[in-house]
C-alpha cells in the first residue's frame, strides 16, 4: 500500500481505511479500495482489542482518539480514498467521504490547520497545509477532497464504481482494474518505482556482499510478481471481514489477467494436470495438511534457477566464516548445502511445484507424511550420510528400506531437540526420509516407514479422470508448531512477539485455512483466521495503541 502524508486527518484515514489508486490515463491502474463504514471500522477494533484480547487501557486510547478525526463524518456510510498516479508514479490523493454534518466536517479540518474558503460558484478551495479543493455532493451528502479541481469534479457517483465490493458487505475492500491499452506503459512506469525501491536496499553493517546480492535478488523476484499484477491484471478483487459472530476473519481474492498477456498464459496453465500426489488421501483436518500444484511458467523457473545459483555461495560463506563450527562440520556443511539445493532446482524441471503434507491426531500424538517433486532424489541419501559429521550428536540409520524404486533412511532426534519433536509425534520416534525417481518424502510418528512405502505406491497408480481445480490448499493450527519453535529457538529471536502469540492462541481457536483455485480463466482464493489469530492481532493493536497513542 502507498503511504499517506499532508496531513494527520489524512494519515489517520490512511490507517484506518484501504487507500485507492485511480488512474489519470488509461495506462495506469485503478485501484479502489473501501472502507465499509467508520462505525464498522470502530466496532471490529473494539472486538479486536477489547472483547477479545481484553486490553481495556489499549481500547481506552482507541476510543478516546478515533471520534476527533470523524467530526462530522457519516459513520455509518462507507469511505473511499483514491491514490492518483502521476508521472514516475507520484502519487496524489482523493478522499470521497459521507458527511452527515458539512459544517462540523468544515470546522474539523480547521482544526487540522486546512482553511475551508467557500467560493460563490464551484467547489470550496482548501489551504495551509493541504493545498486544494473540496466539493460537495449534495445529493448524496459526500465530499470530494483533492489536490486538483479537475480531480474533484471528475466524481459524480462516489459508490457506483466500488458498488460490487459494497455488496459482499467487505470491512476493507479493494478493487483493482486496468484497461487492455497500456500493459507497456504500465511496465514502464514501473521502472522508475522499482529503482527507487531497489536503492532502498542497503547493505547491512557486517552483512557479506554474496548475501545482500541476494537479498537484493529476492526483492527484484519479487518486483517482477508486482509488476506483472500491475501491468497486466484485468481485474483484481481483495476482500476482508472480521467475523465477530462467527469469531473468526476472512479473505477473499481473486484475479483475472489481460488476455494475451503473460499473466493470462500463466493462470491458464493452472489445474490443466493433475497432482503427482493426487491419490495419497490428505485429511485438511488436522495440525498441518496442505496440497500444492502451482505450475511454473518461464519467468519463474528462471527467477528460482538464478536464485539458487547465488544462495548456494551465500550459504557455503555463512557456513565457512561460523566460528561455532570445525573444519570437518564446514566441510559437511557446505557439501550438504550443495545437494540439496541440487535437488531443490531440479524439481523446476517439472515445471510446477507439486507437493503435500499430512500431519493428523494419532492418539495423543501426531503423524507426518509429505512429499514433494524432484527428479534428483538419489542426492538424498547423500545428505544424510553427511548429518552426523554436520551435527553433533547426530545418529542416522540408511537404507531401512532399499528397494528397487525406493530409499527410506531414519534420522534420530539430537537431544536438544527431543523434547519438542517427542511431544508432537512420541517419544523415541525419528524422521525419515526417502526418495523415489519422482519423488522425495518425509514421515514421523507410528508407522512412518509403512506410510511412506503405501504413498509411494499409491502414487504409481493411474491419476485421477477429474482434475482438482485447487492450486494451494492448507490448513494450520498454529498452536502446536508455535510450542515445537519457542522450544527449538530457546529464548533467541522474538520472544516477546511468541509469547504474546502463545498467549493468545489456544487448541480450539488457533486455526488458519487458505484455498486457491482456477475457476476458468480466474484464481480465486479463499483465507480463514480463527478467533485465536484475531486475538493475537487484537494484542498487537493494543501493544501499538499503549506505546504510540
């Protein structure tokens, strides 16, 4: 989201509602996003803070703040704010909001240092520290507040174009449209942007040049993915809604592309080909199951292959300058470090990431089984050959299983890490892993080494007629994973950010969900928090009201 200066009314609207961008021309995006109403907004906050994270003195700050930037505001309307884009994508903003008492609105503006000069004919001129005009729709009682007069008059209607979100009754809503003219000027005013931000990469104190190199290559992967939604999405859709009946939020996506554009090839290559692991059974009940099947078109397996190639010289030089380790543990390091990215890259040749993770209730205790596509799968016994000279106290056991077709090694749990990995899958239960032509696979808990030799022949079978449409499918309690991390990390890290999570979660409400899928020629996705993580979010809005406000 872009950032919101001028004035406090305005940075204040920019926090509490989605900004907009509408376009000047028609290359640029526009992108309008909405705030289902200033009451609702409140309401959700004092659920969040108050009703759920019970943080009396956080929402008292909220609540004493949030009225004396609505004077006059219409609470029970919705807001729109638009970003307009200009050259080198400068940004300009328009605020389209319900009043239901204009001179009150007048005089809160006033207060924050805008004088209000009403004009015989035309729309009012705004000055000191915000320069421009604001018109009053009369039959609709909303304002119309912008740099440019032009940009004020343009408005007619201020719901017509934003109605569809305003039917799904979104909390905060964006929509987000481009015309097909234009795609290469989009492009092109990005460049600029992304320089800009790519200059704002800088080098950390002590941090190597392989390492910022590639945290610099990370952000330019990541530019790409913007900048293709930027320039050649059709039409986007973000919803959200707090849930405070159902105890529970939820986001809605969806993404059309540009025919003929890139993007528009990419979705199409969607759910065309059905899953290598379409007929192991994952139960999307449990503590972490999970499907995907998301294709990768050029631009990505070369964006992952130059990737890799510059990770693997950060990671041998993180591995050689740890003082912790001897020269032996370097040595097991750096070579483990190799093959694995080896294996990694090589599942790009199947030009999709296919995989799944399984992990359900097993009495008291957990089972685990997942894979994942690789065409280089002999390198794992490589890999854990070398884990006892890598780690100390490390034992393995290779070839528990040495078919024709399949290796399953058995990994012991180092001590340290006993008491969190036995308390999820048993005690004296290890890891193992195998490798299969097609695949590699991962178990724990009773019975591992069945379920994966039971997988890996299930998989042989004939595919499915009906392909799943679901690109990415997952399902997470986060509780029992976030008590396996503190464990594992001991204090180091954020401990302060864990601890208010495990304070917040408990092992009925710490539920998050997430489906994406191609419907035609449209992904949309579906996300699921359960009250747990809204309470943990309402702890973050308290912590932030208490410190700042």
């Amino acid at each position: 989201m872009s950032r919101i200066a001028h004035v406090a009314l305005i940075l204040l609207l920019g926090i509490s509602i989605p900004k907009a961008v509408v376009a000047e021309d028609n290359s640029a995006p526009n992108i309008s996003l909405v705030q289902i109403n200033a009451e609702g907004m409140i309401a959700d906050l004092k659920y969040l803070v108050l009703d759920l994270a019970d943080d009396k003195k956080g929402w008292r700050n909220l609540d004493e703040l949030l009225p004396t930037f609505l004077e006059g505001i219409d609470k029970q309307r919705p807001m729109r704010i638009d970003i307009l884009l200009g050259e080198n994508q400068q940004e300009r903003y328009r605020l389209i909001l319900p009043v239901d008492d204009l001179g009150k609105f007048r005089e809160a503006l006033e207060v924050f240092e805008i004088s209000v000069k009403k004009q015989r004919k035309g729309p009012y001129i705004l000055g000191n520290l915000f320069q421009g005009f604001m018109k009053y729709l009369q039959d609709s009682k909303y304002v119309v507040i912008s740099e440019k007069l032009s940009e004020v008059e343009a408005i007619k209607d201020p719901l017509k174009r934003v109605q569809e979100l305003l039917n799904q009754k979104y909390d905060f809503s964006a929509l987000i449209t481009n015309e097909k003219e234009g795609v290469d000027a989009r492009k092109k005013s990005m460049n600029n942007t992304r320089k800009q931000l790519l200059a704002a990469v800088k080098k950390k104190r002590d941090e190597s040049e392989n390492a910022y190199e590639l945290r610099k290559l990370a952000f330019t992967h990541q530019m790409d993915e913007v900048e293709r939604l930027f320039a050649e999405s059709q039409k986007m859709v973000i919803g959200w809604t707090t849930d405070a009946a159902e105890h529970e939020g939820r986001l809605d996506f969806t993404l059309k592309a540009i025919a003929g554009t890139s993007l528009d090839e990419s979705i199409k290559q969607f759910a065309i080909k059905p899953s290598y692991f379409a007929k192991v059974p994952v139960k999307q009940d449990g503590i972490l199951n999970g499907r995907i099947n998301h294709p990768l078109d050029e631009m990505r397996k070369t964006n992952i292959t130059t990737f890799y190639k510059l990770l693997l010289p950060t990671l041998k030089e993180r591995i050689t300058n740890n003082k912790n380790l001897t020269d032996e543990q370097k040595s097991a390091g750096s070579k483990v470090a190799e093959l694995v990215i080896e294996m990694l890259d090589a599942g790009k040749e199947t030009s999709l990431i296919d995989g799944f993770i399984d992990t359900n209730a097993d009495g008291d205790k957990y089972v685990m089984l997942g894979g994942i596509r690789s065409t280089d799968g002999a390198k794992l016994k490589e890999v854990v050959e070398l884990l006892p000279k890598l780690i100390v106290g490390q034992t393995i056991e290779l070839d528990v299983v040495n078919e024709e077709s399949l290796k399953i090694h058995k990994i012991n749990i180092v001590e340290k890490q006993q008491a969190g990995f036995y308390e999820l899958f048993g005690d004296g239960e290890a890891l193992y892993v195998g490798s299969t032509p097609e695949a590699l696979w991962m178990a724990a808990g009773s019975d591992a080494v069945e379920r994966i030799k039971t997988a890996a022949k299930t998989v042989t079978e004939a595919p499915p007629e009906m392909i799943s449409p679901n690109v990415i499918e997952l399902n997470v309690k986060s509780l029992p994973w976030l008590k396996l991390f503190n464990k594992i990390r001991n204090q180091k890290g954020n401990q302060e950010l864990r601890d208010m999570a495990l304070k917040s979660l408990t092992s009925t409400d710490d539920t998050f969900t997430l489906v994406m899928k191609r419907e035609e020629d449209t992904i949309d996705g579906k996300a699921k928090l359960d009250k747990g993580i809204l309470r943990l979010i309402g702890n973050i809005i308290a912590k932030f009201s208490k410190e700042t406000l």
